[in-house]
C-alpha cells in the first residue's frame, strides 16, 4: 500500500506541506484567516491544543506559514515571493522586508515545531524578529 501524505511517522515534502506552491502569496490572507486567531500571542495555543506533529503537517502548516509571514510583513513591509525549495519538491514561499531582507516563514516555522519543547513559544520567534528588525513588538496580520 502506496503511503498517504498524513501518514504518521513519514516525513512529508515541503510541497506537501505547502500544495498552494507557487501560488501560496496569492492565499496567505485566507491561510491566516483559517488559523482563527487574531493576536500573535494566541499563535502558541494553537500548537499546544493540536500539538506539533499535527501543525507540522497540512493544512495547519501552511495556515501557520502564512499567519508568520504576514504578521512578518505588516510589521517589516515588503512582499512575498516563491523561490524553488530546497528539497527540490516545489516552491516555497519568502518575506522580502521593506529593507530588503529576507524571512523564511516555512523554516522559521518548522525549526521551532520540530524543537517544540515546554519552554518553545513560535510567537516569541517571531516577536523577537520583529524587535530585531525595527518592527513593533506584537501586531496581527492586516
């Protein structure tokens, strides 16, 4: 029997972590909106209540992709972008800054989930990437 995307124990492919592919800017807006929160501080109840292995896979994945980047972007400025990934399965989408520098919504994402411990905190990843960067503290996705 051929193995299903959302097979326990099997590591999925950023393209199926991601299937809006190159065109996940165009649904980050309705990705976000999906994750029904409306602070970022909310961001980490989310992972606790449905736990790390479940938001690692699809759709709660790309809906946490989404909910970081544009939370990066209404704080920083700039505009998405799709680059190849790097797995070689599909695209992956960027925040080019309104400095012009560069965020990895997906790796940012998955590097905190796959170490998602007791003291783990997604929201503080990005809060501190937003101190780090000029942007306010804590600010909602437009």
């Amino acid at each position: 029997m051929p193995a299903r995307p959302n097979q326990p124990g099997r590591r999925l492919s950023l393209a199926e972590r991601l299937p809006q592919g190159r065109q996940f800017p165009a649904h980050a807006g309705e990705l976000t909106a999906q994750l029904g929160i409306g602070a970022l501080r909310e961001l980490d109840g989310v992972v606790r209540r449905l736990g790390p292995g479940a938001c690692l896979r699809p759709p709660v994945f790309a809906q946490l992709v989404a909910y970081v980047g544009e939370t990066l972007k209404a704080g920083l400025g700039g505009d998405w972008q799709t680059r190849p990934a790097a797995d070689g399965t599909g695209w992956e989408p960027w925040l080019v800054d309104a400095s012009g520098r560069e965020h990895a919504p997906a790796g940012i994402v998955f590097k905190e989930l796959t170490q998602w411990g007791p003291e783990a905190s997604l929201s503080g990843v990005v809060r501190g990437d937003l101190i780090r960067y000029g942007g306010p503290a804590s600010l909602p996705p437009a």
